[in-house]
C-alpha cells in the first residue's frame, strides 16, 4: 500500500516541474540607456514596458 501512494506522490510532484512558465523580459530605462531584462539592472532603473517572452524584448 505504501510504495503506489508514494509513486504517486512522486508522479504529482515531478508534473508540477513541467507546468513551470519562464519568467518574462522587460525594457528597463536608465539614465542614457535602455536594456531588456528579466530583473532590474539597479536601484536607479525604471520598468518602460509590459512583460516580453524573447530575450531582445520583441513581441
């Protein structure tokens, strides 16, 4: 009885691994600069876009 429930456990934790989403880019805006990232690049950077899904910020 105990190895089907813990197969089972260990079904259910491996499916949620594969629903995971990738994080999404943004454009972020600094003083003389604009760059596409998942994070900040500083304090001093401001969030200028929607989220993207490709690394160069294009749709």
């Amino acid at each position: 009885m105990r190895l089907p429930l813990a197969l089972a456990l260990l079904l259910l934790a491996c499916s949620t691994v594969a629903v995971a989403a990738q994080a999404p880019y943004y454009l972020w805006q600094g003083k003389h600069k604009t760059v596409c990232a998942q994070t900040s690049p500083g304090k001093s950077w401001i969030k200028v876009s929607r989220g993207f899904v490709k690394s160069d910020c294009s749709i």
